[in-house]
C-alpha cells in the first residue's frame, strides 16, 4: 500500500494553489495575479462580440482601459479604419458565423488608443456559461516578429537582385545571362531566327588595377558598362561574366554590317580615356561575336563561340573584333579535337616528362632536375607545355598533369637514388589549381613514404603569378606553401621577376627558395639594368635565406656573371636541355663540368603546334 501511496499524487486542497511561495495565496488571488501580470491582452466577449471584461495586458497594449472598452466591440475601435466593416455588418455579427475563428490563430493589424499599429496575433476560445456563450480572445502583440519577417522578405528581394545582378555595374550576371540567352534562342528558334552574341574582353585592365588600384579598377568597369549599354538596344542584354568579361546578347540578331559597326563603337567607346581624380584611365577592348546557327537552343555553345572568335583577336593583337565564321569554325573542332586527345591522354596517364639538370655555380655538381611535362601526340610529335598547359587548364586537366608530374617525379628520384645519386633532388611544377585543390600535400607525403624519398629531396616549383595573382585565393595558395615547407619539402617560387610579387611580397611568402625568369637571365650580360636587378635578386634573396636558381643559362659567360653574383644554382640549355629519364641517366653518368657551355647537341625535338 505503502508503494501506491507514492505513486499517486496527494490531492490537492481545495482553493490552495501549490507551488513554493505561492502557499498564502488563494486560487483566486493566483488567477488574478496571472491575469494582471500576463502581457497578453485579454478580452472576454458575447457572441455579438460586445467586451464584458479586458484584462490589464488589454490596456497596456490598446492604450483603452477596461472601463472604455466595456460594452464597445473591437471591430469599432480595434480594427484600423480601412479595413473596418459597416455598422451594420457590425451590428449583425455573431461568433456562430465564423466558426473558423476558434480552429487557428488569426494575425491581424489592430490599432492602439493613439492610432498606432501593432500586429496581434489572436486566440479564440468559448465558454458556456449559464449567462450564455462567452468567447474569450487572447491577443499577443507580434509586432516584433512580423517586422522582422518583413525585414527578412526585403532581404529576399534584395538578395533575388543581387543573384541576377553584378553589384559593382549593376549589369546583368552570369546567372541572368543564361536565362536571358536560353530564352532569346529559344524566342529565335521559334520564328526562325538568330540570336547575336558578343563577348566583350577589357584590354589592359589588369593594368590599370596595378598602376591605380582597385578603385580606379572598378571605375574603368562602370565606365566600361555605360559605354555598352548605351551602345546597345533596349531589348539586348548586357551582363558581366568575369572580372573584365562581359557578354551581350542580341535577341535579335542585327546585319554583319550592323554587328561590326556596333562593336567597333563599343570599342570606340570603352576605350575613350576616362577621367579619374588626377589622372586619365584607359582600357581597349577586344569582342568576339558569334551569331547563332538556325535551331541552336544551346547557349553555352553559342558563348564558346564568341569566346573562340575573341581568342583568335587576342592572338592577333587586341583592341579589334572578329566573328565566328567557317575558318574559326573549322580552328575550333580542331583545337575542342586535340582537347578530347589531351584529356584522354592525361586520364590514361600517357604524358611524358623530362628532365632538365640544375646545376650547383658553386660546386660545379648536378644537384636537381626538373621535372617538364611532354605531350607525344600520335599525328603532332612532341608537344611543349607552352601549347597543352593552358588546354589543359581551360578543361580541368591541370591538377591531374601536376599530379602526374608529381609522381614522374618522385620515380625519377628514386630511380636516380637508386643508381647512387644520393645529392640529387627533384622538382616538379604546381599550378595554382593544384594548390588550391588541396591534397597535393597528403599524396606527396604519401609518394615520399612510398619509396622512400626524403622530403628535403623533392621540389615543388610555384608560379609566381599564380601565387599573386588572385585575391582571396591568395591567402589559401600562401598556407597551401607553408603546408609544403613546414612539411619539410622545399618550394620555390617559380619564373620570379615577371610576374606581379615585387621583392617585398617575397618576406610575407613562406617558400624557401626563388627561381628568377630566364628573360631577366638571358639580358645578363649584355643589358646592365637586368644585371643589376639580378644581383639585387640574388642579394636580397640570400639575406632572406632562400635559394636561388637562375633559369635559362645559354653561356659560359652569364654563369659565370651569375656565379661571381653569388648565385647558387643554375639551369639552361647551356648545361643541358630537358631530356628523358634514361638519357638523363646516361648524361649524369658522363657528367663532367668541363663539357659544360661547350656544344648543344640532343636538343629536343619539339613541334610548334601554335
Ligand atoms: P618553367 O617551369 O619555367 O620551365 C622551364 C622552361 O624553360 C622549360 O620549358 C624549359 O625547357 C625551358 N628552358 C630551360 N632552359 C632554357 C634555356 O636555356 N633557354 C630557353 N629558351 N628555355 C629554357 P618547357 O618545358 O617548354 O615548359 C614551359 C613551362 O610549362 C614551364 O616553365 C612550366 O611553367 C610549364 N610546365 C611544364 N611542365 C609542367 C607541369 O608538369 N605542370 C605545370 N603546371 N606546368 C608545367
Ligand atoms: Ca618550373
Ligand atoms: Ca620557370
């Protein structure tokens, strides 16, 4: 018995509320306080709605006391003029008539004493009582929330603009852009026309970021864009695709006479010098035009083309405009052709790579190769990485190259490890999406752990423009390096002193080592201005600790100029050309630094596919 006794609770008393502190008062007195305290506002009401009762809460919220809203119905004083019925539509309500009222909250706009508004969101219950039906209405001011819901949809909106808009022109986006085309083709298709496309390439952009700033950057952009859509119709669209791209799309296609008129004052326009506080901005441009063929509905095809026929004017000298007609037509297979070769090529890890000796000024020892990555196409011959990088860039080989690249690498230094060459270390090139992809690091461990390389031994070269060269990748490429370095594998940056780091960046950058361009090196001993840029080069990356390498060594001559400059490494035809890893064997079994400078045999034979 003992054990139901705990089981079921004591009953309670009667008119004695429970509850610590609350033992004095009586069930009444605690209804009356909750009542008074709640912030709700409470009315209870007759079936016509007139109010018999409001709490306190009622009047903190209308700003009414009890006394005046006594025998009055909300909808007369409650309910903001304008949305308020007729007297008579007021006089004839009954709760009966509305039974949806007490399955849900209603949210409503009420109006306070002074005419203010506030939201309400509503409760409605009802009582049968002797006296007759009571309905009892609990109102909770939401002002707050629905001001905040509101703020949420204007952000909605807001957001929605931005999605289809570039902020900085206000142009259409990349995203608008293929809604806009695939409608206009779709439009063109259906009445048998054409869809005009334009792709509009800024020239000297970057420049005038670099010289001026970012500022002056995005005034030449906005400049650049009211010269376009001025130019244009108000049925074409104007969007900007890229940093300095932009895309104008004709729904309906103008003459040939007409399309070059508009982009040569495109061009006209854009580059009008634009003036900016002190100075005077320019740019060019350069604009491929594709028109599209009867039925395209693909709009994606129809932005290669004009990006086709832009490439072929950047290759011939900018600041003009081409069309894709046939013979671009007939370049583009061509070029989409040797793409499908590439790609299949890397996937089936077909690429070659050779290897070029560095040499040591000091010591007059081989102490690196480089790894350089050869395409062997079956109808071309060999290929250099000037023509198939950047392809292989614009259809997201790169990383699996560089990874490739990586691990021909590694197997050549065991290799040569393996043949005694102990002094030796190998490198090999990153490109920036490699880096930025992430893992290069983990399969590098992996790759050393694997065959027993140590870390010190393997080489990542890094592009410097590719280090510099975007801004918020910038500090995802610097941490990407130190990974490397603090992993213990030397890095270094790659082609210094042609591209955007000035010495100055070189302190922020955690690589260990520099290797200056071969167009500074090859200037060296006849032009005094890269000989005094290179010895500073060498002096200051000395003082930071770094290695130096000098790229492109043709003579005796400027090895021994750099040599005398304390220049540590170098690496050139002079010593030897890039070659494969089983004359590379042969060469260093032969090494002798008297041959060097001498003769430039077993040059390679590369095809100029460009
Ligand atoms: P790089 O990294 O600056 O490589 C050195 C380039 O200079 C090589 O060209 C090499 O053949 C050439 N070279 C070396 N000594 C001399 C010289 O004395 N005179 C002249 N005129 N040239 C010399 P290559 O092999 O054609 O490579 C060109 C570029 O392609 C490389 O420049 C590198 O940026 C890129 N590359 C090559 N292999 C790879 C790779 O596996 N991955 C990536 N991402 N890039 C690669
Ligand atoms: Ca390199
Ligand atoms: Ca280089």
């Amino acid at each position: 018995m003992a054990r139901d006794d705990r089981l079921s609770p004591a009953p309670s008393p009667v008119g004695r509320p429970q509850g610590e502190g609350l033992d004095a008062l009586t069930e009444g007195q605690l209804l009356k306080l909750l009542v008074d305290h709640i912030n709700d506002g409470i009315i209870v009401m007759d079936r016509g709605a007139r109010i018999l009762w409001t709490n306190a809460g009622f009047s903190r919220q209308t700003g009414w006391s009890a006394e005046e809203a006594r025998g009055r119905r909300p909808q007369e004083f409650l309910m903001p003029q304008e949305v308020r019925p007729s007297q008579a539509e007021i006089d004839q309500f009954d709760f009966d008539m509305v039974p949806e009222d007490f399955e849900d909250f209603q949210i409503v706009q009420n109006m306070r004493k002074d005419g203010g508004r506030y939201w309400v969101q509503l409760a409605f219950s009802q009582a049968d009582l002797q006296e007759g039906v009571r309905v009892i209405c609990a109102a909770r001011d939401i002002s707050g929330q629905v001001a905040a819901q509101d703020a949420l949809a204007a952000a909605k909106a807001e957001l929605e603009h931005s999605v289809n808009s570039d902020v900085l022109t206000g142009l259409a986006n990349r995203r608008r852009l293929g809604e806009v085309l695939a409608e206009a083709l779709e439009g063109a298709a259906a009445r048998d026309g054409q869809v005009a496309l334009f792709h509009v390439d800024l020239d000297k952009f970057k420049e005038v970021n670099d010289t001026h700033g970012h500022a002056a950057g995005d005034a030449i952009l906005v400049h650049a864009a009211e010269a376009m859509t001025r130019s244009t119709r108000e049925q074409d669209l104007v969007a900007r695709v890229g940093g300095d791209e932009f895309v104008i799309v004709m729904p309906t296609a103008p003459t040939p006479q007409e399309l070059a008129e508009l982009a040569r004052r495109i061009i006209h326009e854009v580059t009008r010098p634009l003036p900016w506080e002190e100075v005077e901005l320019q740019c060019g441009a350069s604009i491929g035009i594709a028109v599209s063929d009867p039925g395209l509905l693909d709009g994606e095809e129809l932005i290669q083309q004009a990006d086709f026929a832009l490439y072929d004017v950047k290759q011939k000298g900018r600041g003009s405009y081409a069309s894709y007609d046939q013979a671009l037509a007939d370049k583009h297979l061509e070029k989409k052709r040797m793409a499908e070769d590439l790609r299949r090529t890397v996937g089936e890890g077909g690429l070659h790579f050779h290897f070029q000796p560095v040499l040591s000024l000091a010591t007059q020892e081989i102490i690196g190769v480089e790894t350089l990555a050869r395409w062997m196409h079956p109808t071309r011959g060999l290929i250099a990485p000037a023509e198939f990088i950047a392809m292989a860039e614009d259809n997201g080989l790169l990383t699996d190259l560089d990874m490739s690249a990586m691990q021909a690498c590694a197997e050549a230094l065991a290799e040569l490890r393996g043949r005694g060459f102990h002094r030796i270390g190998a490198s090999f090139n990153a490109s920036s999406q490699t880096l930025a992809t992430g893992g290069l690091l983990d399969r590098l461990k992996w790759t050393a752990e694997r065959l027993e390389l140590p870390h010190e031994r393997l080489w990542v070269e890094v592009l410097e423009t590719v280090v510099f060269g975007g801004d918020a990748a910038e500090t995802d490429l610097a941490r990407e390096i130190e990974g490397l370095v603090a992993a213990g594998f030397p890095t270094l940056l790659d082609d210094f002193g042609v591209g955007y780091a000035g010495l100055s960046h070189l302190a922020q950058l955690h690589v260990t080592g520099i290797k200056i361009d071969r167009s500074l090196v090859r200037t060296l001993s006849i032009d005094p201005t890269s000989a005094a840029i290179v010895h500073s080069i060498v002096r200051l990356t000395e003082e930071l600790g770094l290695t130096v390498t000098a790229e492109g060594v043709e003579d005796a001559s400027s090895a021994a100029m750099l040599a005398a400059m304390g220049c540590e490494r170098a690496q050139g035809f002079g010593i030897a050309r890039p070659m494969p890893l089983p004359q590379l064997i042969e060469w260093l079994d032969q090494f002798d630094p008297d041959m060097l400078f001498r003769d430039d045999e077993g040059s390679e034979e590369i095809m100029d596919v460009a």
